[in-house]
C-alpha cells in the first residue's frame, strides 16, 4: 500500500508517454477540481484536450488528495465494451483486435465489461451505439482510479499506459472504428440495446410524461455531456433532447451548453432552437447519455417531470410569514485590490513572489509586515505612541506555498546579521515566551500549524496552564508595546524566578494555517476577549496558484538586505544615554523616532474613528465589537509600517498611507466578522445551524429546494433539519422564493445575508 494518490504514482508516466491527462474527483468517474479543501464539479475540463498536459498542470494536479487520473480522448480512442455477459463481451473484444489491431491497452473496470485504447492518426468525434461506444474528441475514460462500484482500483492486465508510448499503440481512423461499431452490434441482442423511447406527445400539448424531466435533474445531467467539439448531428440530438424534456425551459440551458463550443454562433444556435420539434426524444436520452459518461443521479433526484417536484416544506408557511419583515440584503462591498506600499516592503514582497514556486502576494505582504514592524520595534512610534507589533494569520490550503514566505524572511535576517530578530518557530509555554522577549525585546515569530497551536492555547479546559498562558500573555504584550510589560511574581526569589519586567516589548506574530484547523480552534470567547481581533486574518483567494517552475537557489537583493539593517538601527537616529534601546529592563531607556503624520491622514483617521464608534453601537451585544474595535489601531499601525518602508531615515505617514492601511484593515477585518458568523461555534446545534445557512447561501441567488437541502445535509434527521430551517427564519436569516419551472412553480430557500457564492 502507498499514501501517494494515483496522480502522483501514475501521472508524471503517463504524460512522459504522451497521453494527455487530467485529474478525477474520488469516488466518481468524472473530472474534478480541489479548491477550498474540497472537491467539486469540473465543468471547463474539456479544454485540457487542446495541447498536452504541462508539467506546470501535473505539479498542481499531484497535490490534490486521492486523485484519481483520467484520460482525454483524441489523441487516442477508448473502445467501451459496456457488455455484462462475460462470453459476448470477451466475443467483442476479440473482433475489436481483430478488426482495429492487438493492443496492448486493455482496462477492466466493473468485469466483465472492458474498455481497449487505439491511437489516432486524426482526431475524430465519439461514436455512440449502446451498449458500445467509441470515446473520441471532447471526452475522457478513467484509468487509475477507484471504481466507484465495486471499491477497487481500474485494472490493466495485460500493460499499463504508464508503461506504454502512445507510439506504440496500433492506429485507427473514422471509418475503421464505424466499421467495427456495425459488425459488433449484429453480435449483441436486442434485449440488451436500448429500448426506443415513447411516442410523441399530442400537437400542442408541453413534454409528455415519459418525455418530460426536471429543470434540476437535466441541468445536473447535461453537467456531464461535454461539448468541445460535437458534430452536427449530435448537437441537434441534444437540442431535441431538451426542447423534449423541458420545452420552452430548456432554450438558455441549451444556449449555455452550446456556448462551451468553440464553432458556437449564438444566433445560429437559437434559430436552430426554435425550429426544433421534439417528437420522440426527450428526458430519457440526456439521462442515458449522461449515464454512459459515469452519472449517476442521487436517489432523491426527481427525473420524470410528471411527478411532482418538490413538496412545499413544512415550515413553509412560517417562512412566508417572516419574509416580509426579513432584513433586505445589504449592498456588496467593493472587491478588495491588493497593492502593496512601496519601498522596502514592496521589496520583499517582489523577492518572495519572484522566488516562490506557488507565489502567494497577499501572504507574503503579510509576512513582510511582521518582519519588518519587528525590525521597526523600539525604533520607531506614532504621535500618538503606537507601535509596529502586528498580529497577522495568513489562511491557505495545503500544499498553496503558503511557507515559503516564512522561510525568506529568515534567510534575509541571517543575510542582514539580524537573526537575533527570531524567535523560534514553536512556542513551549508562557514562561517561554517572556524569556525569549527578555532576551530579545523586539522580537519576530513564525509559527507553522497555527491554527493547531491556537486550539491548544485557546481551550482552557483540556490544555495546561503553561499552554494557555501563551495566548495570555500574547494579549498583553499586544497592548504594553508603548509601556512597561510587568512580569509574574514568584513565591521563591532564588534568582532564577525574578519577576522579569520588559520595556516597550515589541511581539511581531506572522502564523500560518488551513482554513479547517484556525476556524475549528476558535470559540466566541476568543472572539469576545479580543484575542482574534488583534488578529490580522489573511485568507488567500488562491489556495492553488500556478506553480512556476525552475525556481530553487536564490540570493537575496543586496540593497534590500541594506535596507532591513537600516531599519533596524532606527534609521540613523541616535537616541541619548549610553544604555539607550540595549536590554529589556526598566533600567533601560527607549527613545524611538516619532513619526509625524500629516494632516490629510490625521483627518482620514478621524473619520475613520467615527466611522467605527457609530459601528459599534450599532453591533452592541454581537462578537463584531472585538474586531471593529482594533480596527484603527491596526490601521494606524499598518500606516507606520508603510511610511518606514518608504523612507527608514525621514518617514512620515501621509494620506496614501492612512488610506491604504484603512483599507486593506477595514476589508480584511470584514472578512473576519463574516468568517465568524458562518463558522464560530460552542456547540454542536450552533455548528449545526451555521453549516445548514451556509450550504444554503452557497446555492446564490437561486436557492435550494427541500430535496436538495436534504442531499446536501445527510448528516441531520428531518425534524432536526426542519427546526433548524424555523429557526433560520425567524431569525431573518433566510428566506422562501418560488422557482418557475415548465411544469410548476417549486418553493426554494434562499439566504438572506447578502453573501451568496
């Protein structure tokens, strides 16, 4: 047994032979994509077919767990068997051999059916003539995988293709493959082709009942009819299909899906709708043909459109009653752009992405921010005596590249001699921590695995006294950077448990964590004592970014290195006091450099300031005063970072400054307020609670029905979920709709906090 997925055992074969592949969604024998540490619909996959794979898409690809490798069609064929009588399906395999060549490609998924792979000399389309089919251009076959059926992986008896060039595969054409579907089909009986589907419905009247299908059921199905390259022929059938199953209904999806083709003219394509008359065909062939490419619709899905579709919910009524009075959604917040301020900061940042294999800007911004206001620490202050200790997070996936930044800022405080600067990279104790301060007043940490470290420090009832006391301890450090920090006193004086009093300790924290470990750590207490709001929390919006190749040995920028020394020696400025800046006791003196503030920021300030007092009272009562009320702080001192980065010797803080740090804080911070409402939970039912609205809210403006919601919330009985919709609702947090349909109208729920994705 091996821990690698099949994309990393099998893919970087398979591309070296020359096959063109890409990755399957586990469980599925369909394409898939992980993004946001889960896996999902991949509904673009067809364009992998137009070139071979790259490395770039193969590193990428090798990350993602348990994926599975599929192969596209084109290049090569896949003759599809789809026979369960061993001896006529082991008949036809030995005409294909025959007729096509001896390939040495054979693969068994669910016996005795089979599938045998031929290359092409010219691209051609699929051939579909159940219960066999020729895979060809805009499709793809499994190769490594496990079938989701009967739990074990694909096999390939005789040779792998990760064994084999895909010059050494005997070559077929068109018509050699039409030739061979005619003859095999006269071997198979007629009870195990197709049956034909109804007759047509009466002149005038919509789908008939074994026509028709459900808006929701044919869009999932249509989800896995690819349309690259389809001829003529085929695209009609599935135009028929639709009007068939849908009627008037059907006319945007069959736009939609037409439009993934690069020969789609979209006024052709709606002449062609209406002129089409769908007399024999319907609901039934989008499902088969869905089928034979690896569907399989859940048993909750209602597919004949003559049922009813959906039940009015139980809580229907008290859902109506309440929308009326349910709050209108807010208006959408302008996207936040990154930039990063210039100077030394945008120095590290440009270091770290052009040296990154999966560059990261936001992160790496985020950690040069920390190093570099520890750098600042002691040095430098605002009029109003602030600091430039930062708290910042930065929330990526795994595998996202989200370390590299961490490890260039190391490298770049050992270049520039100012490794004294670090702190270790893990954390024992509190004690721990304010020994290391001690040493090192103005001190950087880099914690990996943050959000592991976090669900330690911040469960009071399982974890130590000596773990709890770090993020303690790391609240108060927070706010004594301008003042004194005051040490534990001890019972036993013996020279070892001296209290150890620090002067004006400058902590700068940069972490790193998946989205899973930081949100599942926390708990409303944390967001209530205003640990997490002195926080700067960072998620990435590309857990996955291209991989740039090539990139390993680097050597840093000399003049940035240059410019971090100069930093932290205080930018030239000589305080009085031959002991002034050196040690961490109260016999030291600290003169820092203050840094004046213009006064178009000074005024961005203060409207910031009452910005955030009318905000507060607004949000009285609610976990959202933690984090709007270090909103400023955190601004101002994100200005003073920018403004040292621009000009170490003479800084000021301008109104670019002001006006960067507020945004970049006040975006970042909404962000975290969001992230709290949807996942914060002391408990089981509020856990309950937040996952149920945010399955709801991620369906967008269209909502859910009832059977939807109950394939998606497995993990909850019926009344659970319907008390749980009640109390939703009448807490204004979502709403009823109705969707029109070719047949009725069916009641959706839809989210009401104005954050659909």
């Amino acid at each position: 047994m091996t821990d690698q997925s099949f994309m990393e055992r099998f893919g970087p074969r398979l591309v070296t032979n020359g096959y063109p592949i890409l990755p399957i969604m586990p469980g599925t024998k369909k394409p898939g994509r992980f993004r946001g540490g889960a896996w999902s619909d991949y509904p673009d996959w067809t364009r992998h077919a137009e070139r071979p794979t790259t490395e770039h898409e193969l590193g990428i690809w090798q990350t993602w767990p348990d994926a599975g490798v599929g192969i596209l069609c084109g290049p090569v064929v896949g003759i599809d068997i789809d026979i369960v009588d061993a001896d006529l399906a082991l008949a036809l395999e030995r005409l294909a051999r025959a007729r096509l060549g001896d390939t040495p490609a054979l693969r068994i998924g669910r016996a005795p059916k089979r599938l045998l792979v031929y290359r092409t000399l010219q691209p051609f389309a699929g051939i579909r003539r159940a219960p066999l089919e020729v895979l060809g251009l805009g499709q793809q076959f499994v190769a490594h995988a496990i079938h989701p059926d009967i739990g074990r992986p694909y096999e390939w008896p005789e040779e792998s293709l990760a064994d084999l060039d895909i010059e050494g595969l005997p070559t077929v054409d068109e018509a050699m493959a039409r030739a061979f579907v005619d003859e095999a089909l006269t071997l198979v009986p007629d009870h195990l082709k197709p049956a034909r589907l109804s007759a047509a419905p009466s002149v005038g009247a919509g789908p008939s009942h074994s026509q028709a299908g459900t808006l929701i059921a044919i869009r999932e199905a249509l989800a896995w009819i690819p349309n690259a390259d389809l001829d003529y022929d085929s695209w009609v059938r599935i135009g028929l299909a639709l009007k068939g199953a849908l009627g008037g209904a059907g006319r945007d999806l069959f736009a939609s899906w037409s439009a993934q083709s690069g020969k789609d003219d979209a006024a052709f394509t709606a002449k062609t709708w209406d002129g089409l008359k769908a007399e024999r065909i319907g609901a039934g062939t989008i499902y088969h043909v869905a089928m034979e490419r690896g569907w399989k619709p859940d048993s909750a899905l209602v597919l004949d459109g003559a049922a009813p579709v959906d039940a009015v919910h139980p809580a229907a009524a008290l859902l109506a009653s309440v929308q009326a009075s349910a709050p209108s959604t807010p208006p959408a917040q302008p996207p936040f752009e990154l930039r990063v301020p210039e100077g030394i900061l945008a120095g590290m940042v440009d270091y770290m992405v052009s040296t990154a294999r999966r560059p990261q800007p936001l992160l790496s911004l985020g950690a040069s921010l920390c190093a570099l206001g520890a750098l600042m620490g002691r040095k430098y202050r605002t009029e109003t005596n602030l600091r430039s200790n930062l708290y910042v997070v930065g929330v990526a996936d795994s595998g996202s590249g989200k370390n590299h930044a961490r490890e260039i800022v190391n490298e770049l405080f050992f270049e520039a001699g100012l490794a004294q600067h670090l702190g270790g990279n893990k954390i024992a104790s509190g004690a721990g921590l304010l020994t290391a301060l001690h040493r090192q007043p103005a001190l950087l940490l880099q914690i990996d695995e943050f959000g592991m470290f976090l669900s330690a420090a911040a469960d009071r009832k399982r974890s130590p006294r000596h773990i709890t006391e770090i993020l303690d301890n790391m609240t108060e450090l927070y706010t004594a950077a301008g003042s004194v920090f005051l040490g534990a006193e001890y019972a036993n004086h013996d020279g070892r448990n001296d209290r150890r009093d620090i002067v004006q300790p400058c902590l700068c924290v940069y972490g790193t964590t998946t989205p899973l470990h930081f949100w599942n750590a926390l708990q409303s207490a944390n967001v209530v004592d205003g640990s997490l709001a002195r926080f700067i929390i960072l998620p990435t919006e590309d857990d996955y970014p291209e991989e740039a190749l090539g990139r390993g040995i680097r050597t840093a920028p000399a003049g940035l290195v240059e410019r971090l020394r100069l930093v932290a020696a205080g930018g030239g400025h000589v305080p009085s006091g031959n002991l002034a800046g050196l040690g961490a006791g109260t016999t030291t003196a600290v003169e820092p450099m203050t840094v004046p503030m213009t006064q178009e920021a000074s005024d961005a300030f203060s409207d910031l300031g009452s910005e955030i007092t009318r905000e507060l009272r607004q949000a009285r009562g609610t976990g959202h005063t933690a984090v709007l009320a270090r909103v400023s702080e955190n601004a101002q001192k994100l200005a003073l970072v920018a403004a040292v980065s621009r000009d170490p010797v003479a800084p000021a803080i301008t109104l670019g400054d002001a006006e960067w740090a507020i945004g970049f804080v006040r975006s970042f911070a909404r962000n975290t307020m969001r992230a709290v409402e949807r996942h914060v939970a002391d408990n089981e039912i509020e856990r309950n609670h937040k996952r149920v609205l945010d399955i709801i809210r991620r369906a967008g403006p269209g909502g859910l029905t009832k059977t939807e919601l109950t394939r998606k919330t497995q993990f909850l009985d019926r009344r659970t979920r319907d008390e749980q919709l009640v109390t939703l609702a009448e807490a204004g947090l979502l709403t009823t709709r109705l969707r029109p349909s070719a047949t009725k109208h069916t009641v959706v729920l839809v989210a009401l906090d104005g954050d659909a994705a």
